[in-house]
C-alpha cells in the first residue's frame, strides 16, 4: 500500500481475530523492518516470537496486574493520561486478551550495540532507544503494509527479570518492547487523532510556531 497511507492508518490494534498470521507474513515484515536506521550500523534488535499459548499466557499474568494498576491510578485521578474512556476500554480489553493474541513479538537489544549519550544528564535517558524504535516502526509499518495489525507496549519491559527468565533472555540483552500481532477484528482506523503540524513545529526556538502563517 501507499507508505503514507500506512503511516496514516498503523495505529493501535486492541481487538484482533484468532486467525494465525503466516510465518511468511512475519518474515516479510522482519525482512525489511532490519533496515530501519540504528546508531554506527550495530544492529542491536532481535526479536522472539511467542506463539506458544502457555508463554503467552504467562506475559499476561505479568502484564495484567501492572495495568491493573495504571488503570486504578486513572480512575482516582493520580494518573492522567488524557485518553478518551473507550480508549481507556479497549486498553483494559487488550489487557485482558493479551493471552488470545495470535502472536506476540518481544523486542530485544543488545546493551553493547547502544550508546545513550543522555546518561549525565539529569533527566530520563532516551537515546539508547534510538537504535531500537525506527526498527519496530518498520516492522509495524510492514505489517499493516500485509494487512496485519500491531500494538506496541512498554509495560512488560518493567518485568524484564520474569521477561527474561521465561523466554530465557541472555543477560547480555535488555527488552525494549512487546508487540501484538494479528488480523484486526475491527479493521484499521481511517482517522487517528495527532495535533496539527502547526502545533508541534517551531522555527529556530521552541516558542515560535514554523508553520502558523504557512499556506501549506
């Protein structure tokens, strides 16, 4: 399909048939999402494939009381996450289904292939991901490209240990995401909602909009 089409339409999936996704599907997909850009070339990403019932049943046991716990912290108002309550729904469902979800897609790195340069400083550091996300974006992008859904979530990352002991993880290597894979039971969105471009561009300092007078 067109590439802007996809990036338009990728989305989110919370809600996803049971029909497998052909290994031939997944490895198109893991095909070109390896180009994705990556600091010095290092090729840090590797991927599991979980299609096994038992294992993923066994991330949804660990997935399931964390959100638990974000959505508790949503309802009283100690997390805002600014979402509309059926995007909160579906996200409880997805919770809940994890498990049904054809496959899930554990995104491993490897700790000597990244160089956050943002350690000193006194904030979270991010750029470590900068290896990694391009290349999950590509792969998600070359699902939808096949007609395959996919949702990215960090949470489990916070139960790296269990992660990594049940999907026996070298130490070597950190998780850096999970993604569902599947047919979407209810399509794919035609209109997600981002900020317009003149709100999130600014022209030589934060402050000054780049495109507010712009006929674009």
């Amino acid at each position: 399909m067109e590439l802007t089409d996809a990036m338009r339409t990728v989305g989110t999936c919370r809600y996803y048939r049971q029909d497998p996704v052909p290994d031939e599907t997944l490895y198109r997909a893991f095909e070109v999402a390896r180009f994705g850009p990556q600091g010095g070339n290092r090729q840090p990403v590797r991927w599991i494939v979980v299609r096994d019932r038992a294992r993923k049943q066994a991330l949804q046991d660990l997935y399931l009381p964390m959100w638990k716990a974000y959505l508790g912290g949503i309802g009283d108002g100690s997390v805002n996450i600014g979402a509309m309550p059926k995007a909160v729904r579906d996200a409880d469902h997805f919770a809940e289904h994890l498990a049904d979800v054809p496959a899930i897609v554990v995104v491993c790195a490897e700790i000597d292939g990244l160089h956050p340069t943002d350690l000193e400083l006194d904030r979270v550091s991010v750029v470590g991901g900068g290896s990694i996300y391009p290349t999950v974006q590509n792969f998600c992008l070359a699902l939808r490209d096949q007609g395959v859904a996919s949702a990215v979530t960090t949470l489990l990352c916070h139960a790296e240990p269990q992660v990594r002991e049940l999907l026996e993880i070298p130490d070597d290597f950190l998780t850096a995401a999970h993604v569902t894979v599947g047919y979407p039971e209810k399509g794919f969105p035609t209109t997600l909602s981002r900020s317009p471009v003149a709100d999130i561009v600014a022209a030589e300092t934060f402050t000054r909009p780049y495109f507010a007078d712009a006929a674009v």
